[in-house]
C-alpha cells in the first residue's frame, strides 16, 4: 500500500502510527493474505479481537460516566446499540475505511468491500492497533470518542432506525416497505437506492453501497422527517 494513501487515512483518522505495519495488519482480510505466496502480513483478525475489548471498555466508561442515573440493562442496551455491526460499519464508511481494505481477488468479485461485517471488523482492528501502537488506552479512546461514540443521538437513532419505524408503522396498523429504485456499478462497488415506503406512500430515500446500507438510510431519514413534522405540529 502506497505511503501517501496511509499517510492519508492516518490524517483522517487522527492518528499516525510508529509501526505501520500494525494499521496494514488492520486493514488486511485473511483473503489476501491466503492468496499471498509470502505473508508478509497478518490479517485483522488477531487485532479485531483486541480491538472489540477496547471498544467495549471504552464505550461502558463513556455510558458509567454519562448516564449516572441508567441502570446496568439499559446501559447494556444502549451500548449494544453504538457498538452493533451496522452502527460500526457506519462510522467506518464515514472514515472511508473500506477504500483502504486489502481484500483477495474473490472476495472483491462477491462485494467483500461493501460487507458490513468486514468493515465493521476493521474498524475494531484499528482500535487494535492504535492501542497497541501507543501503548495504552488514551489514544484508542480519542478514537473511538471521536468517531464511534460522537453524536450519540443520531448514532443511536440511525442504528435501531428500521426496528424503529416498523415498530411506528405497526401502531398504524401499517408496514414498512422498501423499494429499490436504482442499482448500479460494477459487483464490487455497487450502489444502491432505496425508497421506504408505508402504506403505499414513500417517505424518504436512502443510498448506500449495499441494499441493507441503504435501507438504514432511508429508514433513518423517514424518522427524522417524521419526528420534525411532530415537533412542528406541538
């Protein structure tokens, strides 16, 4: 991978490593390091499961401190909101991590890069390695304050928001329903939009690089736009 394009990620994600070697490690799927004849690099794994403990620390911390009066299932609600795959894949593709994964030829063709599983993965890998880069637990914290754990609330709205609107649909006696409305790009950077829709109308739309992506999106949107027609009506 090229210095510059590291170089890059390392301004963005606010942190510049000693051993670069552990940010490659963090962004290296087990299908590339399987096609590779010398492995010259580990893949993520190792450094996802550090990096899952640290996220778990850090986030339970930010909740004990933030919330005094929550009680311990709500504050393991809450967390298990921030931290579920979808919500970390969120917070990586803000990063634009998936640009930087260094995947196996087959696992590019079948759309690896657009997976919210392995993006959500490499977030936690990086976790890893700036925890292990540093030495210590501050500068993991200052990421994962700053790119997992900030605007808490639309974090939290944007992570539950397909359960949320069809739990708002349901009072209505309704459904939610999606529709896709453009599909395009080749397999491995597809694009997708959506459209929710309830009770034959659409209320808002959503773009993403996977059908599901996209869908959270529109979901999310259509909450907000409910819950400001609301604001307005009170």
């Amino acid at each position: 991978m090229e210095e510059a394009s590291l170089d890059r990620l390392e301004d963005r994600i606010g942190y510049h490593f000693n051993n670069r070697y552990l940010l490659e490690c963090a962004l290296t799927h087990s299908s590339f390091t399987n096609e590779q004849k010398i492995r010259s690099y580990e893949s993520y794994e190792r450094l996802e499961f550090l990096g899952d403990a640290v996220l778990e620390l850090v986030s339970s911390d930010f909740l004990y401190r933030h919330y005094p009066d929550r009680r311990e299932g709500e504050m393991t609600k809450l967390r298990s909101s921030l931290v579920c795959e979808p919500a970390l894949a969120y917070c990586a593709r803000d990063l634009q991590l998936e640009e930087y994964i260094r995947l196996g030829k087959g696992e590019e063709r079948n759309g690896g890069r657009q997976n919210d599983s392995i993006i959500s993965d490499v977030l936690e890998a990086t976790i890893g390695a700036i925890y292990l880069d540093s030495g210590g637990i501050e500068a993991p914290q200052r990421y994962i304050l700053e790119h997992v754990l900030s605007d808490l609330e639309g974090k939290l709205l944007f992570s539950d928001s397909k359960s949320a609107l069809q739990e708002l649909a349901q009072k209505q006696g309704q459904d939610v329903v999606y529709r896709l409305l453009e599909e395009s790009g080749p397999n491995h950077r597809m694009h997708f939009r959506v459209a929710a829709c309830l009770g034959g109308q659409e209320l808002a739309q959503g773009e993403g690089r996977s059908k599901k992506e996209a869908e959270q999106r529109a979901a999310y949107e259509a909450l907000r736009r409910l819950r400001s027609t609301e604001h307005a009506c009170t």
